[in-house]
C-alpha cells in the first residue's frame, strides 16, 4: 500500500519566529527553539501508513520558493501548517498559492489562532480541512490516515457546518499518554539555539500539559492541567539520547506546578544518567530550595520565572497568585543554589501609569536576574485579558494580530502606546548597559561571545529605538 505524504511545516517569515505552545510571537535576539506543536505530532503520526516530513523553514531559513517546489515534487496528501497571531496572514496567502494546483493536499492549522478562532479560519480559508486543538491528540492520526473528523478535539467544516473542536476536552488532571515518542531525527536540532543554551543540540519537552494558575494575560491560564505519564517521559528522553541531544528546554508553563512531579521526573534524570543540562520556567509560589538542590543535580543550571509586574495591585489583578516576597526569596533561592534566572516583566497593564512601569523596571534592577525580559502586554486569543481589552474598548474587535516582542497595542489613556514603547527601551538600558553587568558576562560566562552577538542584535532591535 502506497504511504501518505505528509508534511509538518513551520513557514517562513521576514524576521526570526517563535510559533509554538499556543504561543506566537518574534525573537529579540534570533533564538530558536524547536516548536513542540509539530514535535509531538510528528510522534502521534509514527505510523506504517505515513512518509512524514518536516519543514522548518524559519530555523534554516528556507524561502517559500523553495517549499514550493517540494511541494511540486513530492506532491504531499496532507500539509500541517503551524501558524500565529503575528504570521497568519502571510501564512495561509502564501500556503494557498502553493497549493492552488493541488486538488488532493488537505490542509490543517495548528497554532493559537487557529485554535481559539476556528469559525474564523475554516470561513475565511475555505481550502483549509481542519484544525487540531491538541497536539498530543491521537485522533490527530484517524483525521490524516481515515479522514475522520469528529474528535472533540477537531474542528471543520462539511456541508457549510462547522464542527468546534476545543483545547479541554479531557477531564482534569487526566494523564496523557502519547503512543511513540517525537521524531527528533527529523528536525534541524543542529539550527536551534537560545542565549541560556549551554551545549547543543538542543531540543524542547513538555512533561505537563496546561498550567493550574490564573494570570489573565497568560494562554496557559486557559489550558487545563494534564501531567504527563514518567514511562512516557523516560521512552521520550532515551529517544532525545539516541538522536544526539544534550540540552532540553523543558517547556511547561510550570515546571513546578506538582512537587510530586517535579521530583519523579528529576530523579529519572539523575537514575538514567543522561548527562543532559536543562532550563525551564518556574512559578515563585511553591518553589523550595530542596527541589532547587534536585534540579540542580539532575542537570538544570537556569530556570525562567515570571515575574510580570513591580507592583502588588497590578499582580493582584492579573496574577493573583504571585506576592512580590515570594518572587525575591526565589531569586535569592536560585543564587544561593548556583541556578542561574531569566526574569520576565511585562510593561502596558489596562491600569497601568508610567510611574508603575518605572516601579517593575526598579524591581527588576533589585532582583538582579541573570538575564531579563521585558515585552509589552499583549491580549492573545483564548485569555481573559482579551475580552477585557475588547470590553474596554482597549483594541478593535477586528485587531487580530499581535507580539509581545514588538509594539504595544492596548491602547491606555493613562499610560498611551508610545510612552508604553519608550519604557521598553528604556528598560532594556537600564538592565544590560550598566558595566557592572557587562562586566560580569565576560568574567563569569565562558560563553560570552555568544551573549556579545546577541547582545549586539538586542541593542539593534531595541536599544537603538
């Protein structure tokens, strides 16, 4: 029996791009990470029945063209294309066009706008069969080899109808189970990188789906929380072993969400021996030194904790769940430790004032993070920021796209765009242009000239405006 062609493809774009975890946005420095969406479909889709391939036309910098003519050569049955709030446009005009000459290649979305606006994307592309909600989902597998569409967890159209599929579709808590781990071999590990990245290649892992906390701008706030099974984890890690990867980029929302979980999967790192160094975000509510100590251990030298706000009302209001105290015990926790941090702040809450923004830039600079990443407030689809924002009058019902790494686009009249966008810049120079800070890249980090380029992209990008 002939096997289907089938084709993941993560497009190309005119700058650096992150599309991945229902996230979407551009890279401040060109680093890259392998998006999880197609990995873990490319495991789903291990079959005897399916030539996968896979296209990361923006870690190889391949140009449409060149897709293009794969497509005329391999004529695929079916593309799945990962798309965002920053790209769709060019994404699907660019798709379209490719395959306009193609009566037989079905085509399906994956990627947060897709998923959060369905009855959008299967109206306005009509050349478009289907979108998948969960890529851990097998049924991912039915609609590809029988054309099945009705897993609660698909969304298409027959006959002028629109079947909704949905993210949480599961009960919570439910355990995922995945059939084959990824098809690392598959991906370009060798053109993935990130400034926290110790050794290559480097490869991402969820061990959890979804996160348990309530930020109101955050995405994962709108998934439920499934954990991973620890046999599975394993089955996945001896494959990341086997295909030469050193560095994982744990991509949970929450790597601590579970102490319980945190720990098992710790102590099979350390019991395999896999000698593989790793990062992964964190949350300050109940983060323990012990477990610091464990991650330690099992290889973690950097962990990313979000900090969002310098101001408690501003937390209070949009993650209540973080005191400010706790975010400083945690900070001190990793020093003490020998962890290294990446702190995350975001600038342009619906109530914030400059002095606020002046007031999270001070509390960065009192951190003293490592590394910090400040991005202006972005209400994506699926969050509750975003109905905010529309309720508010805030955005246009029609303003679909969006990126934290760019401008601001909430609009605020205590706090307008413009000043929104000067902050950023102005926080970016506060943090890494003082010589104290330079000074210590060099002296302390043997990858230093590493952090010279990417510095020198962040002080083109940002620090020049």
């Amino acid at each position: 029996m002939k096997k289907l062609t089938v084709l993941l493809l993560n497009p190309p774009y005119s700058e650096p791009i992150l599309r991945d975890n229902y996230c979407c946005f551009t890279s401040k420095t060109g680093y890259l990470w392998p998006p999880v969406d197609l990995l873990y479909i490319s495991g789903v889709l291990t079959h005897k029945s399916i030539a996968l391939s896979v296209i990361d036309a923006v870690s190889t910098k391949t140009k449409w063209q060149t897709i293009e003519d794969w497509v005329q050569v391999h004529q695929p049955d079916v593309i799945i294309m990962l798309t965002g709030t920053v790209s769709f446009k060019s994404d699907l005009r660019e798709l379209k066009n490719i395959i306009a000459q193609s009566k037989k290649t079905r085509v399906y979305l994956v990627g947060n706008t897709p998923v959060f606006r369905p009855e959008y994307f299967l109206k306005t592309y009509s050349f478009v069969t289907g979108i998948f909600h969960h890529f851990f989902d097998t049924a991912i597998l039915d609609a590809i080899v029988y054309k099945k569409h009705n897993s609660p967890s698909i969304s298409s159209c027959s006959n002028g109808k629109i079947n909704f599929g949905k993210v949480n579709y599961l009960p919570r808590l439910s355990e995922i189970k995945i059939p084959h781990p990824p098809q690392h071999h598959l991906f370009p590990l060798h053109t993935y990188s990130t400034p926290l990245s110790k050794r290559h290649p480097i490869a991402t892992m969820l061990t959890a789906f979804g996160c348990p906390f309530t930020c109101k701008f955050c995405i994962a706030s709108a998934l439920d929380f499934y954990p991973r099974n620890v046999k599975d984890l394993e089955i996945e890690l001896d494959s990341m072993k086997k295909n030469g990867v050193k560095e994982i980029f744990f991509q949970d929302s929450t790597f601590n969400k579970n102490n319980d979980h945190l720990q098992k999967v710790c102590r099979l790192l350390k019991k395999k021996k896999y000698d593989f160094t790793w990062s992964a975000n964190v949350h300050s509510f109940n983060l323990t030194i012990d477990n610091l100590n464990l991650m330690k251990s099992a290889g973690c030298h950097t962990v990313q904790i979000g900090v969002e706000s310098g101001s408690q009302d501003i937390l209070n209001q949009y993650a209540p769940s973080k005191r400010k105290e706790q975010l400083e015990r945690v900070f001190h926790m990793c020093r003490k430790v020998g962890i290294r941090t990446l702190g995350y702040f975001i600038i342009g809450f619906p109530t914030e004032t400059k002095d606020i923004a002046k007031e999270t830039i001070n509390f960065a600079l009192s951190l003293n993070p490592d590394f910090a990443s400040f991005s202006v407030l972005t209400p994506d689809y699926g969050t509750r920021l975003y109905d905010e924002a529309i309720k508010k009058k805030m955005i246009e019902t029609n303003t679909i796209s969006f990126d934290s790494s760019d401008e601001a686009v909430l609009d605020n009249n205590l706090f307008p765009r413009a000043k929104q966008n000067q902050m950023i810049t102005s926080a970016y120079r506060q943090f890494y242009l003082h010589p104290r800070r330079i000074i210590t890249y060099i002296y302390n980090y043997k990858n230093w000239l590493i952090y010279l380029k990417n510095g020198i992209k962040l002080f083109k990008k940002k620090l020049l405006q």
